[in-house]
C-alpha cells in the first residue's frame, strides 16, 4: 500500500466525528484517476485500513461513514 495514501486517510480521522469515503478521498492527493475512480481507491486503502485494526466504520448506514479506532497511530511504518 501507499504509505502516503494511509497517512493522509489517518490525518483526515484524526478529528472528531466520521467522514465518508468521499469526504477523505477528497482530502487525499494526489488524485488517482477520475473522482469516481480516487473514490473507489480511498475505500480499498480504508478497507485494508480496517483490516489492521485502525479504522472502522462508524455504522452500518450507507453511505458509511468512517472513523479512526482510538489509539491508532497517524503514521505508517
């Protein structure tokens, strides 16, 4: 995975509150392809994001908004 990509998801849920895929994929540069496409790519990184254990969505509304599991690092090593 871009490191890069997962930083950028991280910082974007560190704040309060959740965001939607197209909320952080809006916030994350550069662009992959058209907004659909970025759209589509952010989910897949929040989804192995999920995976580890550093996210998760917030509930099973559509469309899904995520948050950051607390005490997740910003960082990626």
């Amino acid at each position: 995975m871009n490191s890069s990509y997962e930083t950028q998801i991280l910082a974007a849920l560190d704040g309060p509150g959740a965001w939607t895929t197209g909320d952080i994929a809006r916030q994350c540069k550069p662009t992959f392809g058209t907004n659909r496409i970025h759209s589509a790519f952010i989910r897949q990184k929040l989804q192995a994001l999920q995976i580890e254990g550093k996210v998760k969505p917030m509930d099973n509304k559509k469309p899904v908004c995520w948050v950051k599991i607390e005490g997740a690092p910003n960082e990626i090593n």
